[in-house]
C-alpha cells in the first residue's frame, strides 16, 4: 500500500524504486523483451550509461556471433560494463563491475533505453529502496525477487523479506507485505462495511491484489462484489503469487472482476451500497483521475444519498498531504472522515477516508457488537484500534 494500491496504481510519495547492492561494485540482470539494438546503437548506449554514472569509458568493443546475436563491452577506467544478447530467448543479460559504487546508475541508465518487458536481478543481496520524501529513504533487505515484469500499466515486483513476508512493489512502491497487509485491508473495509445498515452491492476500484475483496466476502449478506481493475496482467501475478492475501476469492460466485478503467467505470455505475476505491498513486498514476474533482463527483453520484465509501490516502505524519488530500473530500461529503493505522511494513501511519453525504460512520462499541453478531472474524480490527471518528460508543459525535 505505501502508495497504495491496486493496480488501477499507490502510490503516496512512494515512488521511483531502484536495487542497492551490497557494496554497489557488482550488478548482474537478465532483461527479457528489449528494445532491439544494432551494434551501432549498442555502442552508444553503454557510453551514455557509463557518462549517466559518472564512469569514464577508455574503449567500447562488439563482438557479432550472428543477426542479433552479439557480446558488447564498455572498458572503463573503473572496471567493464558488459551486455550479453541471445535473440533466440529474446534475452539480455547486463553485467555491470565498476570500483567506484556506480553500479546502479550504470544500470538504470541502460535499462531505461532498453525497456525490457521483464527483469530479473540475480545478484545478491538484494536492496529494494523507495524515495518518501526529500532527505527520506526506505530500503529493504530482500532475500529473493520472485517475479519482476512490465505489464502494460506498471512494473510489478513481488520481493521476498525476512521479517515482511512478500512485498508487492508496483513502478517501485511498496503496495503490501503479507506480514501485516491485513491491518490495511481490515481498516480500509470494516469501518465502511460495518457502518452500512445492509450492504448488499460493493464495488472496489483498484484492489486486483485481492486482499479487500477478501475482507469484504466475510459479510455473507453480501450478494455481489464487483473489483474494477485496468492490468488484467497483474492480477495474475497476484493470483499465482500472492495466495496468502486472496485465497479461495476467485472461486466466490459472488465476486466477478472486470478489467477496465477505474474512473471510466463510474460514469455509468449506479446503485451500488458500498463503493471502496482502493488505488494507487493519487499524484500521476493510473487512477490520479479519481482523486481530481471530476473523479470525486463521480464518486459522489455513484454513491448517491444512502451508499457509503471509503477511500485509501497516504502515509500520515510527514507532511500536510494527507490533509489536503481529505479537503476536496469534505467539501462533497458531509459525514465525510479521515483516519489512519499504523502499518509496520510501511514504516508510518497510513491515512484513510469514510465518505457519506448522509449517513455518520459506526462508533467502535456498536462495530465489535456487530463483528460478533455478523460471525466476521479479524486478525488487526479491536475495540482498541478502531477508528473512533469523534464518535462514542453509540455513534453520537462528541
């Protein structure tokens, strides 16, 4: 979730991830689906990624084995930079050594010419870090990267990690970790739900990783849940690796997942309870249009009079942003309300928001009262952490 979520794409002012090494003096991937090259334009290409990292490059040498076929190597005054193609697997390998820590640079320079479809790092240690914000970095130690591929919406990097489980990264943010991703399922899904009188109808934007999909099918009284996500290709990936957040989901009857565009979609949505926009990056990516006015009037139409949603923000505590993200929302929503968790794996308090034009969110007294008479059962959600809303017990605003 850090930028959170889906892959209609959360991100936060988590974005822009790139692999640190151990001493960042070696790097070696294998790139599948490149942009093809000449030899000509291979040469360039490892002098301007050896200028990109501030390396000097004293002579290029190509070697041809055949159409397509060839081994280029940038000989640097700190070491080599060398590729390796095998057209008949329509494969790349890049193999970076220099002295002075500029592996990575090296490295992102030639993978941005190459646009390879999939990547895979075998180098070892593996660092995945993420910008925050300026002067803020996170960077976790990953023992194995599953799977790395470019869809046609996002790159997606499912990264195993000691003490997180997996970790779901897509264009480098951290959507979830399987340790604790169900605090940001649980918190995202029910306080709307349990708000609700009788939710029957949910509609999730974004959510393909399956997780609030999850959390939504414990209601048995809910009839139909419909996810709307636009990378039919992710979703796979999610399916074959991510079983521990969706499970059984997929063989609900009452779950059904179209892959469209989150925003297109609500223009002609209409009479649905509960509406959960479970997206990513609110600023540039794919679902951002959701989160301009246009978008949040939409929302609002969908939702009408009597339906209830609940919207994932940002990391809270930094900045202002998540504030400033919540005001468009208050000023369409009356019983609208933001709350936060705090998600470990995240490494902050991640912001959230209750939309209602009439209806007041649930205290958390009557919530628990309701968990146990509805047998939905949590792993996070307590009386203890439940977003109180500036509500007691029975719902009444202080």
């Amino acid at each position: 979730m850090p930028s959170r979520r889906g892959s209609t794409s959360l991100k936060v002012s988590r974005c822009e991830s790139s692999v640190v090494l151990d001493d960042e003096t070696h790097l070696v991937a294998h790139l599948y689906g490149c942009t093809k090259l000449d030899s000509r334009e291979i040469r360039t290409l490892l002098k301007r990624a050896a200028i990109d990292a501030q390396l000097h490059p004293r002579r290029i040498v190509v070697e041809s084995f055949g159409p397509g076929s060839f081994t280029a190597c940038a000989i640097l005054a700190e070491s080599n930079l060398t590729l390796h193609t095998y057209p008949e697997r329509d494969l790349v390998t890049v193999h970076v050594a220099v002295c002075n820590g500029s592996s990575l640079l090296a490295y992102e320079s030639l993978k941005k010419e190459l646009k390879p479809r999939e990547e895979k790092l075998v180098t070892t240690p593996l660092w995945l870090s993420e910008d925050i914000s300026d002067g803020l970095k996170l960077i976790y130690d990953c023992k194995e990267v599953l799977v790395q591929k470019r869809t046609s919406y996002q790159q997606v990097t499912i990264a195993t990690h000691k003490e997180f489980g997996k970790l779901l990264l897509l264009d480098g943010s951290l959507q979830l970790a399987t340790s604790d991703e169900e605090i940001y399922h649980e918190m995202i899904v029910h306080p709307v739900m349990l708000s609700h009188p009788s939710p029957r109808r949910v509609l999730i934007i974004g959510g393909g990783d399956g997780g609030a999909a999850r959390e939504v099918l414990k209601y048995q009284r809910v009839d139909q849940v419909q996810i709307i996500d636009i990378d039919e290709e992710a979703v796979g990936l999610y399916k074959q690796y991510l079983p521990e957040v969706n499970g059984t989901i997929w063989s609900d009857p009452r779950l059904s997942v179209s892959y469209l565009d989150g925003a297109a979609f609500l223009r002609g949505a209409r009479d649905w309870d509960v509406v959960i926009l479970d997206s990513t990056d609110y600023r540039s990516g794919l679902s951002s249009a959701l989160f301009k006015e246009e978008g949040l009037d939409l929302l609002k139409c969908v939702l009408g009079d009597d339906g209830l949603g609940a919207v994932t923000l940002c990391q809270t505590g930094i900045d202002d942003q998540s504030n400033r993200l919540f005001k468009p929302i208050r000023e369409r929503f009356l019983q609208a309300r933001l709350y936060d968790a705090w998600i470990p794996s995240f490494a902050f308090r991640w912001g959230f928001a209750f939309l209602s034009s009439s209806r007041r969110p649930i205290g958390s007294v009557d919530a628990m009262r309701k968990l146990r008479m509805l047998k939905v059962q949590t792993r996070h959600l307590s009386g203890r952490n439940f977003p109180h809303f500036g509500l007691d017990g029975d719902g009444a605003v202080f």
